[in-house]
C-alpha cells in the first residue's frame, strides 16, 4: 500500500481526489516531513460514510465471536509493528521510547480486552420476560431484549497518546466491538503514525473478512463537520480539548437527527493532602507528586493540576519540597509545537494574574516546556475565578492553601467536573472523612486515595469519565470495558419465533451467557413454551 | 394538607408566593374546575433545586434497601387512592374508569418493579479489579467501579397517562430507584390529579424518613425553562410533544454545564403486512388493528399510524375491511381541548394533501375526536414528505400500498426513528424475513410480530425508547427497568479501604449482589489483600 501513501481510507480504498496537502512535522524540529497528506474530499467523506452505512448492518448481525477474531488480528497487527514504527511515532510526537512501546502494547491489549468482552458476552445485557398467555385481564407475551450497535460512529482522536486514543484507541476498540463501524478523524499531529496503524487495522479486517467500510479514516483540517452531520453517522466519540469537545456536541446536537457524542475534554485533577500524612510523609508526597506533574511533560488529562492543602507548616514545608522538585525538573519537548505554544498561553495567563505567584519553574530551554509550580490563594476559587478551572496541557500545577476543612469543602464545591479527584490520608484522618469523599465522588469520575491520578488503567473497573467539562456525558466512560455502552442501544423483541430471534435472546442459550430471564439471572435455558410466573 | 390546595410542592413545604392563577378543566365540558392553582414563581423554583441539591447526597447515599422501602410506600399509597381520586382523573381526563384503575395500578406496579431492581441490585453494575502488588513494569492497584444517581433530576410528564407518565410515573419512579431527587413539572392539562398524587409521594417520603427536597413539584406554564436551566439539575425526563422534546433538549445542551435529556417525542409505529397473513386472517386483522389505532382515542406514543402492505386483492380487501371497522367506531372524548384541537389540525393537514384521500371517518360529533383512516401513495413518503412522518395524536391512520417488497423496503429506509415497528406474516414468510426484520430492529426501539404496538408492558426486558425522533437518545427507554441507567452515572474508586468503600463493593460482599470480579460475574467474597492474577 506504500504507493498510496497520504491517501485517506474511503473502506478498503485508499483515496487522494483533494488538491489540499498537508503535511506531518518532526516533533523535535518542527520541520516538515517528507510525507505528503491528502485533506479528504466532501466526496470522499461521504462515500466513507456511505460506506459505513452500508457495512453496519453485516457488521452488526456478525457474531461477537467473528468481532472478537477481528479484535484480536488488530491486536495482533499491532504487536507486530517494529522499531521503524516506534522510530516513526517518536519523530511525530517526540515521546520516548518505552513510553512508545508500552502504549503500542497498552492498545493491543486494550483490543484484546474488548474481545475478551465480546466473548463474555455481558455486553448484550440480555434481558427476558417469557409470555404468561393465561394472565388476567390481558395476556402478558413474550418480550426480550439486547443491546446491539447504535450504527457507524466517528471518531477524533487525541494529540498526547498516538496509539491508545487514536486510530486504533479506546474509542475505535470501543465501537467496533459494539457492532459500529468507524471512521476515524486522523489526529494532525501524527498522521504517519495514524496511517501505519490503519493499514494494520485493514489488513486484520481483510484477513477476517470483516464488510467493506468497516473502518475508514480521512485526513485534513475542517474536514471533521461534514462528518459529525453526515446523517449515516450515529454517534460520536472524541477525546481533546474542551472547545474542540463544545464544537462537536453542538454540530451534533443542532443536526436534524441529534446524534450522542461522548467528548472527553478538561479536567484539573485535584490533589487533597490532609494533615496526618503531611506529618508523616510529606517529602515522599512531594517527590512523588511532582514525578506525577511532570510525567509525559504533564501531557496527561489525568496530570495533577491542583493541589490543595489546610494551612500549617507541615503543608509549608510540603509546598517547599515541590517547588525544589519542580525547580530540578529538566525542560522536554511537547508533542509538537501547537502543544508548547498553548502551554506557554496559559502559563502566562496565570503569571499575569496579580494574586497568582510562581513558586518553581525548572530550566528553561528552547523550544522545550519549561515545568512551573504557581500558588493561589482560595478566595480566587472561590470568587468563581475561571482561570483556576481551565486545563493547562502541560507540566504544570497550582497550590491552593485553605485555612481550614470547611474552606477546602467550599473550594471543592466551587469547582467544576472532574475526570480523577484524589485524596492523601493516614488510616484514621481518611476514615474521617466519609463527607469529603462524598463531595469528590460527587466531583468526579475516578476518585484515588494515596495515589497519583496520571496512569490510567485499562480494565473492566476503569471509569475515565466526569460530569462537564470532564467529559460531555458523565454516564460514559472513553477507557476500560464500559466504554463499549456508549455505542450500544437496546432493542426489543416482542413474540418473536425463537428461530428469528438474535442467538444471545433464543431458548436454548447457545451463546451460553448469564441472563436476565424473569427477574433472575441465569445461564438456563428456556423450555419452549414454558408459562413462568413472575 | 387541604388547606393548601393549589400551592406547589417545594420539597415538604407547600408554597404560594405567585399571582398567576391557573385553572384545571373538565375534560368533557372544557369549563375550568374550582381549584386556583399558583404558578411557581422563580424563587420557588430555585428553592426546589437547591432543596434537591441538598437531598441529593443523603438520597444518593442511602442503601437501596431503604430507597426500595420509599418506592413501596409510594406504592402502598396509589394503591389506596379511592374513587373520588378516580373520578376526579376522569372529570380531568375524560379516561374512562378501567382504564384509570388500571394505570393507577400499572404505575404501583411500575414502582414495585424498581423496588425489586434496588433490591436485586444489578443496577450498581458492580466491577472490581483486584490489586496485583508484584506486576511488572508498574504494579496494578485495586480498582473497582458501581453506579450512583447523576443528580437531581427535571421530569415533564405526558397528559396521555395522568399517572403512569406523570407525577409517580416511569421516570419519576427510575429517578428516584437511582437515587436522584426528582422535581416534576405538573402537567396542566390534570393539575388536582397531580396534586393529590403528589401528596401520595410526600406522605410515603415522610413514613420512610426521606431527606427534604427528594421530591417537588412545580406547576405552571413557561416554568419548565428555569428548571432545566437550573445549574443543580443534572439530568431531564420528557413525554411529550417533538417540539416540546426538542426545546427542552435545545435548553439543556446550551447550559454552562450541558446535562442528558431524555426525551420521548414522536412515533408513527409503522404496522407491515405481509401476503399470507393477509390471505389467511385479513379480516382478523383489520379488527384488530382497527381496534389498536382507535384504542384510548387513539392517545398513546404506540398508536399505529401507518399501515403498509403490497398491493394485491387481498390487501384491497382488507383496505376495505379496515375502512368499515374505522367507520363504525364512536366519536370520543380527547384529554383536553388542546388535544383534540391538535388532532383536527393534524387531520386537516392530511386531508387539504392532494394525493392524501380519506378511506374512512367515524360518526362525528361536537367536541369529540372522529377515528379516520387515509390513504397515501408510497411515492409521497419515498420523495421525503414530511406529512406522511408526523405524528398525528389521536385515531387515524394511513394506509400506503407498495408495488412490491423492494418498494416497501425503500419505504422503511425513508423513514425516521421510531418507537415501534410491527412486522405481521404466517410462519414461512416470516422466516424469509430476516432482512426485512433487520431493517425493522434498525428503525426502532421494540419490533413486534404478530402483535399490536399499543399496550407498553412494564417488565425487565421493555425498551419504550427508540433513534431519533421517536427520543432523543436511543440508547433509553422511559418504560421497564432498562430506564434507571439513564439517570445512574459509573463511579470508580481506586485504592480505597474496604470500611470507605460503598456497601455494593466491600470485600464481603453484603448485599450477596452478583459481581463482575477481575472478568467473572460472582456473588463470592473477595479475600482481603487478594492477589489475584488475571
């Protein structure tokens, strides 16, 4: 396919009708790469939706089992990828190495968790109520229910993780397994990188025979409203920023079809240290959370953006220990020069604010992200001051010192939506706090005590989700095996003959799965006929 | 609480500050009832929100035994509405008194059923990921995952079910089983049933000691703006109109902080009949549907407004078989003026279509809804006219007669989202139906054979939802247990100490609930410090 390189991926056709031409740059450098990028057509936007529409009900009907096996053959690609690629990716993002290749692994196995989903069989949240025909004043039927994909969804990708929120990310795992083809917005930021990892998703659709359009993927700027309000397209999954993530939910909401957009956005991840473990370890605490903020050059959604303590000399000294962590920390290159311009805005915005100080900045280099610590005082939270509130994408924090637990209460009830919210304590000052936990449970999607919210597990417990502006729907989650709901409907199936039911309704239980069926969950079969009281 | 009559319900409080008097009807007569009900003002709407806003976290943490406990009680109490309740339902709804009994007794039930849901426990979805201290590179943590309430919640309910879809109805009842606070707009057109309804919820919230604020309600025309918009609202329930639905979901995505509606709006509940059927039972069928379309004058979301079959002699005559039982159907009385105002409009539409005939029409009488059946040519719904979309509330249908099933699939791939799809076929033509079907369960939230889409059972496996416009997420439904999850929000706690963690997911187990633990679904115990490989 090296042929049609920079071509978009219309299905299994790789496309160049456009004149505009884009191009990737080196992260490091900021120069152009020799590759050269074709912005997708209006034409070719449609035909991949086309496309989509047309292989969602083949792809749909497919057993969870045959989705599995195509899960796992892109899990498979992708392991399969080698050093060139790994090369290729640091180029685009300026990521390391083992970071690199711990992602690539984090997505195949991410693959692999939906598979393992598909298998399990859960995912159908099948629900059966068998007929009562004898019921007074009115026959009760037969009704039962699954969930099955919404239809085909586009996908936007995120800048700060190449691979596992991005062509073959959470989002697209996510979709796929739920029966929903994909077309995927490549991320300008890496679009080498997005290529090398569609190709590999094609070539395990082609090697599972999966339907034509199953997976397409278009390049370009701008090119992402013609596919939000294509009317072939039936939800939304982004991860970025929160005007990138308000643009998509209103094209979406105001179509003459709204479709659910589940966008993944902002969120300051606040850090609360209670008094006890301050006493006890705050030089570890310190060490460690500034490890935290500068990890990925603070390119995380999860980075510790606020960390907030009760005034004492313990928490004096605390904040002193950071802002010498901080100040150690060594300047490194973001993923690319956008992300380092935007960082430097919103540092600025802080330093130019009267009531915010620098405590810590680490060595300043050029073209590299500089690591900064600022501090806060409570009132500005409180007053509703947005500043503190907005994501700033980088290796930076803000301490707020609070006079008291009932400041800190307030400060946490001024804020707004979070993806993680966490929480340091000993034994007894935690067991203490059951209304403080209330409160962050309440803030957020993830809630961590003694622990950094940066590193996010992928696993069928995982929630990577909030209410607003965390995400767009706090009922979602864009990491771990949920994810899969929002890409799922509920359908019903009110008398049908057992034969023309799906497999995972019918009596005998062929996919041998635990169900529903009158108000208790089993994997039993149903007599055929069987007149069940409820 | 007599002596309040007409003031709202602001949580346990009875308040009138207001000057706009509004006047419930006799549904019959259309003269105003004595009753003067106080439209809230601002300031009681506010104090309802913020009453909610407090309740929300004693609600939401509460065991779902004790919420269950709530939902009986507010059973036990419809069950003990008397007949002057009913008579008054009927002077404002013009219902007749079965069908008031038995919604009073669907909607207890309907309670009954979330009561064993909280009970049963599924709801939390409960995963747990176990910790693995020794896992390289990076050890994994413990982390676990349930479901809470998203928040206080609005609900609007529907004129067409006073009780099942109003103030103790489907989502009122799945709000509070998940633990939100409700706040319910009372539906002008039954203002004194909705009060002693009310009263009802009240009464059960103090016999079970529920927090202030966990249930009010408002009434009055233009009030519903400020509550959606109200910042401690997190989530909507609707029945009702398009328009309605749709302004309401316009309101909640331009808040500051966009919450989820959920709003179920309009269906057409296409009815297929296919040749054998038609050359076996025709004229069984015609009696039946007829039957369904004039069903309740006609006042339900599942009404069968079009009906489409090939054409052929037998089609003719089951045409015609329609049009005499349509014809011998009595004029009856609509819930309100408005309604029956609307309905004539609808009719009127249709009717001033050139290519649009009138079949059949009932006796017609003053102030009463006449049964009519249209038809139109497949043509005008192929070239995109929205007539043949909209639905028109109250006894009518269309009849489109295709030239073949080609035709008829296109006709299906024309339409938009709905509620229902009715398929009705003998056996073997059923069985060469799995396309057809598929487009069906495409089309619609519940796809029924051989049945008739009004009669919405409320069971486990029921989805009352459907894709767009029928709702505004066809990932809900308002009816069955399935409606809980729309107002459930996943929460996920990592590295916390058993005693801090919900009931739902401590190592014991408590609440003996099924659990998804490190991929397997389980009611067994978690060992403390369990190292458990995956």
């Amino acid at each position: 396919m090296s042929d049609y390189s920079g071509y978009n991926f219309v299905g299994n056709t790789r496309s160049a009708n456009g004149n505009v031409i884009l191009k990737s740059r080196n992260a490091f450098t900021n120069l152009e790469l020799p590759s050269s990028f074709y912005q997708a057509t209006n034409d070719e936007i449609d035909s991949a939706c086309q496309l989509a529409a047309s292989a969602f009900p083949i792809f749909n009907k497919l057993s969870a089992s045959r989705r599995a096996e195509f899960l796992n053959k892109i899990a498979d690609e992708l392991d399969g990828l080698s050093n060139d690629f790994f090369d290729l990716v640091r180029q685009e993002t300026a990521l390391d190495e083992a970071r690199i290749k711990g992602e690539c692994g984090r997505t195949s196995n991410q693959m692999r968790l939906f598979a393992d989903l598909l298998i399990r069989g859960d995912f159908y949240d099948v629900r059966i109520d068998t007929a009562i025909p004898d019921r007074s004043p009115v026959p009760k039927v037969d009704i039962r229910q699954c969930r099955m994909g919404v239809g085909p969804v586009a996908v936007f990708g995120a800048s700060n993780f190449p691979l596992a929120f991005s062509t073959a990310g959470g989002d697209t795992a996510s979709a796929l397994a739920a029966g929903c083809p994909v077309i995927f917005k490549a991320h300008s930021g890496h679009m080498e990188t997005a290529e090398k990892v569609a190709i590999a998703i094609l070539r395990a659709a082609e090697q599972t025979s999966m339907p034509d359009g199953v997976f397409s993927m278009i390049f370009g700027a701008g090119v992402g409203e013609r596919l939000v309000k294509h009317s072939d397209i039936k939800a939304v999954g982004f991860t970025g920023s929160l005007s990138g993530g308000k643009a998509i939910s209103d094209m979406a909401a105001s179509r003459p079809n709204p479709i659910p957009v589940f966008a993944e956005m902002s969120s300051i991840n606040p850090v609360i240290l209670l008094p006890q473990a301050l006493a006890t370890r705050r030089h570890k605490i310190a060490t460690e959370l500034s490890d935290s903020i500068t990890l990925g050059v603070g390119q995380f959604c999860t980075n510790p953006g606020l960390i907030i303590g009760v005034s004492s000399p313990q928490f004096s000294d605390f904040i002193s220990k950071v802002t010498d962590e901080i100040s150690l920390k060594q300047s490194k290159t973001m993923l690319n020069s956008g992300a380092l311009a935007n960082y430097k805005k919103g540092c600025e915005k802080l330093e130019n604010h009267p009531q915010i100080n620098m405590l810590a900045s680490s060595e300043s280099a050029d073209n590299k992200a500089t690591a900064y610590l600022y501090q806060a005082p409570a009132d500005l939270l409180l007053s509703g001051n947005e500043l503190l509130q907005e994501e700033i994408f980088g290796p930076a924090s803000i301490v707020i010192e609070v006079n008291d637990m009932a400041q800190l209460t307030a400060c946490l009830n001024a804020m707004h939506g979070q993806l993680t919210a966490t929480l340091i304590g000993e034994e007894e000052e935690l067991n203490d706090s059951v209304e403080l936990l209330s409160i962050l449970e309440n803030l957020a999607g993830r809630v961590l005590i003694n622990g950094y919210p940066t590193g996010v597990e992928v696993c069928d417990a995982m929630v990577h989700g909030g209410p607003f502006p965390a995400t767009s729907d706090s009922r979602g989650t864009s990491v771990g095996s949920l994810a899969i709901d929002r890409f799922l409907r509920p359908i019903c199936f009110q008398n049908y003959p057992d034969s023309l039911l799906p497999d995972a309704l019918k009596n005998n239980n062929p996919l041998g799965i635990l169900r529903l069926v009158n108000g208790v969950k089993t994997t039993s079969l149903i007599q055929n006929n069987l007149k069940v009281a409820r």
